[in-house]
C-alpha cells in the first residue's frame, strides 16, 4: 500500500529521492545538466512543500512545488525510484501536490521538463496539463517543456 506524507525540502528522505533524481537527470541530460544543476539546486531552497511516497515504509517517490506567480505553483523535483515505476507513484504524488496547493489556494500549476523524460511527459498529459510557451529561464531552452494545468 502506497502511503504519502507531506514535508518540507528539510525532510531526509526527500533529500535522498532528489539526490537520486540529479544523478537520473545527469546521465538523461548530459552536457545541458550544467545549465539545469544550478537552476534545480536553487529552487530547492524555495520549496516548502514536498510529498514523499512511500510502499512499505520505503520512500519510493516524491515530489514537491514551490511559489510561482500569479497565484500558481510551480511543480519541483518529480522522481520515483525505479523499481517502483510504473506503479501509480508519480501519478499518485502528483495529484497530492495539486490537492495541497489548493488548499493554498492556488489558481493553478506550471511545470518544466526535459525532452529526455518522455516518461514524465506522458504523465503530466495524462493528468490534464497543456504544453505552454517556456517561461522563465527555460525560454528559448530547446531540450524543456514546459506544461500548465489550471486548478480545478
């Protein structure tokens, strides 16, 4: 049975899963991981609401989200372990992330990906989110994706 707690960035095994994430996302993104590193590590310090995923006691996945504009968050640091893909972790991550920033209340959420993470792509379409324009510093960044849902 799959079991969420919310957290904040300080929490231990967030830590550990965003640790895993960055090794993922070196190897996927290879040279441009010099340009996202430093964007990821500094949004860390802005998230204060994550969700950790766990089977078994296990942390198998989280996610987190931190402030954006306009009333919106932005989606941060999606990972599941592998053994553990497949299974309705993310999915199930997500949709706590999207319940807890209406609580906020939020008008809505963004999110950036990589075209190296078709993956991850594939779920955020499922779960309702539309590619938009890149924002931000992603703007003009051929490898990102950028995605919006509106709160609902």
């Amino acid at each position: 049975m799959l079991h969420l707690t919310r957290a904040t960035a300080d929490n231990a095994d967030f830590r550990a899963l965003v640790r895993l994430l960055d090794q993922d996302l070196q190897v996927r993104d290879g040279p441009a991981h010099a340009f996202y590193a430093p964007l990821n590590q500094a949004a860390m310090a802005q998230v204060k609401h994550a969700v950790v995923a766990y089977r078994h006691d296990q942390p198998v996945g989280c996610g987190a989200f931190k402030e954006f504009a306009g009333q919106q968050v932005e989606i941060k640091r999606m990972y599941v372990r592998p053994a553990s893909r497949g299974q309705g972790v993310a999915q199930a991550v997500l949709a706590e992330l999207e319940r807890w920033a209406r609580e906020l209340p939020c008008a809505g959420c963004v999110l950036e990906t990589g075209l190296n993470q078709p993956e991850a792509i594939g779920l955020y379409q499922k779960c309702g989110y539309q590619r938009i324009p890149n924002y931000g510093q992603y703007a003009g960044v051929a490898n990102s994706v950028c995605l919006q849902k509106d709160a609902g």
